[in-house]
C-alpha cells in the first residue's frame, strides 16, 4: 500500500468540513487516502484520490451522530453486488446498507482504479477512524473471498471482458474458479470410456518410501482424527465410514475413500500448486490426473477441489500399491496431507495434543497408533494418552475409531482374489522367483479359512514334489511354505488361527 495525497491540502480541507460536520465536537486530523501502488498515471491516483474523499464524504454524512468509526465494504462485479456499512459507536455496533448515492460512488471508482495495473479489483474496504483518515484497501482476490462476496463464474467473466483484462492474470484460484470449465471433472461416464491408447500416458507407480501402504494411512488418519476430537480440537482431520478428510490451516486439503475390494481414492489440492498455477497463466499445459486411472476414480470418490479446478494431485490405490498420473510427488503435498508419513510422525502429533490435555505420554501414544495399524486399538489406549478426565472427549475419539474399523474384534473384509494374486506375483519378481518352471503369470488362487492359498498349478499329467505355496491373509500378510514340508491342509490350519490371534477373533 502506498499514501497517495492528490492535492493534500484541499483533501484535508473538504475532509474536515465533512467529518465535523457528522462527528461535531471531535476535531480531525485527516491522513492520506491509502491507494495501492504502483501506478501507470499519476492523474489516476489523483482521481481515485477524490473519488475515495467523496465516497467517504457520503458514507460519514450517512452515519450516526455518535458514530467513532466507519467500515465498508464493497463486493462489486458490473452485473452483481453485496454491500455492508458497520458504524460503530463507545456502546455498539450496527450493519446498514450503503445508499444508492454511496453505491454509485464505489462504482465510478471501481472504474476508474481499473486503469492501475492490477486491474479491477472485486471488494473494497473503507475504514474511517476517528482520528482522522482514510484507509481503502482493494482485494484483487489474492485470498479467496468469502461465500457472501463470490458471485458465478459469470459474472467475473464478463469483468474481465469489459475491462480488457486476461484470467491468466488472476490469483490461481480465481483463475481456476472463472476458467477451469469442468477440466478436473470425471463422471462414471466419462471414466468409462477407453482412453486413446494412440500417446495416452499410463498411470505410475508410487515408491514405498514416498506414501505407506492403505492400510497404515487409513489407521494413522484415524488416530490422527481420535486426538483431535479427543483434545476439543474443531480443526483436524475427521473420518466417516470408508471416508476419510482433512483441511489444513494453510488452505489445501485432501479426502480419502475406502472402496470394497482393497481400492482407494486420495485427492486433494494444495494452496497456489505450482502445476496448477503455471497451467492457469497459461506457461505450461494442465496435468492429466487421471492418466491411466481405471473406470471407478470418479467425481463420487473425488475432493470437492476438482469441481472448482483446484485440485492438484489424485492417488489411487490398485493391487496392494499406489498409482498416480501427472500428480506431484507427496513430498511436493505435504500441506494437503495430515501427518500420516510415519507411525512415530503420528505419535508426535498425538503427544503433543495430548500435552494440552492431560501429561507427557510419546510411548502411550506409539501405542495406540501401532494398535490401530494392527486393528486392534482400544479406547483404554485413549485414556492412557489423554487421561480420564472431562477435559477430553474420549467418547468422540473412540468413535473416529470405531468408524474407521480399527478398534479391537474388527473383523477385516475379505481380501480380493486379484490382489491376493497380485502380492505374491509383486513378491516372485522382488526376490527372483519367477522362472519357467513356475511362471508368476500362471499363477491361481483358492479360497481358505481366513484368506488365499495361492500357488502356480502342475501342468495336466504331471506330478511334482515339493512346490512353492503361498498363503495370503485377507489383513494381506503372506506366509510361504511347499508340498514337501507341509501338508497344505493341515497348514491352512494354523495359517487362519495366526491371523484370528492377530485380530482377537
């Protein structure tokens, strides 16, 4: 912001005249007309200059007589408007609408503080003290504005029409909000249609050192949720049923969806993503967030950012790994994200909400995030990190819990056929197992008590001794043993009673 004057002393003048007349008894010491700089014309700031005076002239005229402080403000675009003036006293404050004197006045200077090179802007503040002067602050939509002052689409595009002034100018959300014409949309139907296999981009693997496993982030969210419920916190992520939130404090976010048969959606945006920004200025082409994802990543199971074009990233999870398109790397989503990198990451956390609750408990709170990793967390685990007394709302934290399924006697779904195919095949290839005796490709699945034996078959007519079996547990742990040394029933056995140990069953 920079003062700008005009011609000093008659503002000072005509300013005076005026605030006396509605303030009588009070003085003035008039200061400068704050106008944002630079400017491309000098005659301009001297015009908005004495444009800002008569509107102030006619909002103190509008007042109150014991009125000490005036505030206004103006949400403006050429085909809508909401308006509000607060006139404050010693005793009280109250809202009125500006007059249509006032209106007129903030539209002629809208027009004419248009001609300065940050363009039009679409709310201003007038702040009238006092002890004299103006301040004016004019908002280009470098924050988001608030839902009472966002018109449509549009509105702002016809604003940008009428002024000569390209989107690409515009802060990366507003950019988004006005242009984004639907581009991070994917309806059931669009998702369904084959992508042209002519230059389409395939989907990415994600390493394990950059995002852990499904199952430890939907646990470590969840705990994440418990302690912030549990330490009163209306901030935070939260978990629904097979859907898990968080918005940060910093304007990004991100939603997780739990779907049947082991799949998973992450999205979310981050605040003036890089991509995104650079795409809206029109420097580098929109990333395709969607490349190579299968038909079910739709708008259903998407952040809400994709309807306004903000969001920046889309993860999914597919046969026991991540998979991404021209997403960023995680440590790029940082802020998007809730603290879910490590189990002691999460702990931290936890300990510290906790500290403002009850007492110093770092081992209790590892605790209770390996619990939950493992399924088995227990409310007792609660009040072992933030005590019992009524300062924490245990009950709202074990409730985070129990919607996410990771509390003890939680019975896991049935884990898929595909993927169960799919760990031991990932396995087979890590550890060099895939040969043309037993090809990794050939390999089947048959159901047991508590999850898969899977194995690759003996070619018809043929008998063979001592073949490799894999048995994968529907919490997907994998246990490898042979014909030789097993009998696979009597193994099956013990299999389904390790994994009913491990959940209390």
């Amino acid at each position: 912001m920079a003062a700008v004057t005009g011609d000093g002393a008659s503002f000072s003048d005509a300013f005076s005249g005026a605030f006396d007349e509605a303030f009588p008894g009070h003085g003035t010491h008039s200061g400068p007309v704050l106008i944002p700089e630079p400017a491309a014309d000098p005659a301009v700031i001297d015009l908005a200059d004495r444009q800002t005076l008569r509107l102030a002239e006619c909002l103190i005229a509008e007042a109150p007589s014991d009125c000490r402080r005036i505030t206004a403000v103006f949400a403006l675009t050429l085909r809508s408007e909401a308006s509000r003036v607060r006139h404050s006293t010693d005793r009280a404050s109250t809202n009125a609408a500006p007059s249509p004197g006032a209106l007129r006045l903030a539209r002629e200077l809208r027009r004419t503080t248009a001609r300065l090179p940050r363009g039009p802007w679409w709310r201003m503040t007038l702040d009238l003290r006092i002890d004299g002067g103006i301040e004016v602050d004019f908002d280009h939509g470098d924050e988001p504005f608030p839902d009472e002052h966002l018109f449509a689409p549009e509105d702002y595009r016809a604003d940008l029409e009428a002024f000569d002034w390209p989107a690409e100018k515009l802060p990366t959300w507003l950019s988004a909000f006005v242009s984004h014409g639907g581009r991070q949309m994917r309806s059931p139907r669009k998702a369904a249609v084959p992508a042209d296999t002519r230059g389409a981009r395939s989907a990415q693997g994600v390493p394990e050192n950059e995002l852990s496993g499904l199952t430890e982030i939907w646990a470590r969210w969840a705990v994440l949720s418990a302690a912030f419920v549990a330490a009163g916190s209306e901030r935070g992520p939260r978990m629904q049923p097979s859907h898990a939130r968080f918005q940060s404090s910093t304007g990004g976010g991100s939603t997780l969806w739990m779907l049947a048969g082991g799949r998973a959606v992450l999205s979310g945006g981050v605040r003036d993503a890089p991509g995104l920004a650079d795409a809206y200025r029109g420097d580098a082409p929109h990333p395709e967030l969607f490349a190579g994802a299968p038909a079910w990543v739709a708008d259903p199971l998407l952040d809400e950012r994709g309807k306004v074009g903000l969001m920046s990233f889309c993860y999914w999870w597919e046969s026991g790994r991540w998979l991404r398109g021209e997403s960023p790397k995680m440590e790029e989503l940082a802020t998007a994200m809730p603290g879910v990198w490590t189990s002691g990451t999460v702990a931290g956390i936890v300990s510290e909400l906790a500290r403002a609750v009850a007492r110093d408990t770092e081992t209790a709170a590892l605790r209770l995030v390996t619990a939950a990793e493992g399924g088995f967390a227990e409310r007792g685990m609660l009040a072992e990190v933030f005590g019992n007394s009524e300062g924490a709302d245990l009950d709202g934290a074990y409730h985070q819990l129990l919607m996410a399924g990771v509390v003890h006697g939680t019975d896991l779904p049935q884990l898929p056929r595909h993927q169960a195919i799919a760990l031991v095949r990932r396995y087979m290839h890590a550890h060099d197992l895939d040969s043309p005796d037993y090809r990794a490709a050939d390999l089947v699945a048959q159901r047991v008590d508590c999850g898969w034996q899977v194995y690759a078959p003996v070619p018809a007519g043929e008998i063979r001794i001592g073949r490799g079996l894999f048995f994968v547990a529907d919490d997907e742990v994998m246990e490898i043993t042979d014909t030789q040394s097993s009998y696979p029933h009597l193994y099956a056995e013990e299999f389904a009673r390790r994994y009913r140990e491990r959940w209390g069953l």
